[in-house]
C-alpha cells in the first residue's frame, strides 16, 4: 500500500508549505 503513504506525504507537505508559505513568506522567497 505505497500509493496511501505517498498520497499522505503529499498531503502533509502540501500542508506544512500552505503553512510556512502564510507567515515566512520573505523568507522563503530570500533561501530561494
């Protein structure tokens, strides 16, 4: 069952970078 677990990853990443991508915004756009 790899397709759960990379279907999860996905949605977890998607999660965590909506998050990162709200506050630390100049950040993120300076270490790119």
């Amino acid at each position: 069952k790899p397709s759960t677990s990379i279907l999860k990853t996905t949605k977890n990443d998607d999660s965590s970078e909506s998050e990162d991508d709200t506050k630390p915004k100049k950040i993120k756009t300076c270490i790119k």
